[in-house]
C-alpha cells in the first residue's frame, strides 16, 4: 500500500468533502481489512492510522505510518476496469480518528477536482460520456449531444471555462463542436 499525501488548495478539498462520508474510528480500530473488496478511498482528516500486513507465520508487520492529509486504500482505484480488487492490507487507527470515505466510482471523479486541470477534466468526461448508450457512431469518432452547461457541472466549472476548452480541443483537431453536438475524433 502507497501513500499518497495530499496537499490541496483549500477550494479543491471544500469540492471533495461534501461528497465523502465521514467516519469517527476509535483507537485501534480496523478501518481497512486485508482480503475486503477495494471500493473506497479514505482521506485522513483528524488522526493517525497504522498500515500492517502479516508475514507467512501471520505476524504483524507494520509498513507505514499516515497522518492527517494522507489518503490511503488507493491502491485499487488502479485497477483495470472489470477487474475486482482486495485490500492488500489492514488500516488501523493509532489514535481517534476521523477519515473522509469515498466510493471508487465517484472516487476518481473527486480526484480529478483535486489532481487534474480543467481541460484535462473536459476531456475525460467527453471520453467517458462517448461510452454511454446515447452516444452515436461517426465515421471519426463517436457524438454526442451535451450543453457546456451540463459539462461545467459536471467537472465543476463554469459554461464559459468549457466554451473555452473546447474551442482549444478543436483547435487541436480533437474534437467537432457545433451548438451542444460535439463529436470525440478517435473514440470508436
């Protein structure tokens, strides 16, 4: 299990909270269990947790430390889709405790809030809206039918800061944009 410690701007973690279940874990609690499924992704808000594995013999073997900022149990956000993952570790409150958990399906999407820039964000949800049933073959990609209102809300911007994004993806020759059809080059 990796670390990763986050330090956000204040803005980017106000957009993840709401969205997070907060937990109150005493001391020495289990938060993680090695062999669960890995649907979630935890932010320590308040606390320390102790990250341990057991050896062939089923001893403790503590691999990390983590405090207030750091997230951990991201390990099966990396997984290949349609892949099931498993904690490969136990995560234990040192001390009380309180952590942010997010689901892995709206997990990423909290991370791109956090890790990815606008155009970046754009661009990801125009891949993933090409993979809904509504999207329509083109002979150079796939279209689909999304206002740049409806896109601001969902990367969590304004119309204005789509507008110009997609004015640079078409630049780029990365997409068709006319009115709120829009056709994704390359994403048959």
């Amino acid at each position: 299990m990796v670390a990763i410690t986050f330090t956000p701007k204040a803005n980017s973690l106000d957009k993840l909270l709401p969205h997070a279940e907060r937990r109150r874990c005493p001391a020495k609690s289990n938060i993680i269990n090695a062999g669960d499924r890995s649907e979630s992704l935890f932010l320590i808000l308040k606390g320390s947790v102790t990250v341990l594995i057991e050896d062939d013999e089923r001893r403790e073997m503590i691999v990390a430390y983590l405090n207030s900022g750091d997230f951990f149990g991201e390990l099966g956000l990396f997984e290949q889709p349609g892949r099931e993952s498993v904690r490969s570790a136990w995560v234990r409150a040192k001390t009380e405790c309180e952590v942010a958990e997010r689901l892995r399906n709206t997990t990423r999407k909290v991370g791109d809030l956090a890790f990815l820039d606008v155009t970046g964000r754009v661009a990801r949800t125009l891949l993933e809206l090409c993979k809904q049933p509504d999207a329509m073959t083109h002979p150079d990609g796939m279209q689909i039918k999304i206002t740049r209102q409806e896109i601001g809300r969902i990367v969590g911007c304004s119309r204005e800061m789509v507008g110009r994004v997609l004015k640079a993806l078409e630049e780029q020759s990365l997409v068709n944009v006319k009115g709120k059809t829009m056709v994704v080059y390359g994403t048959r």
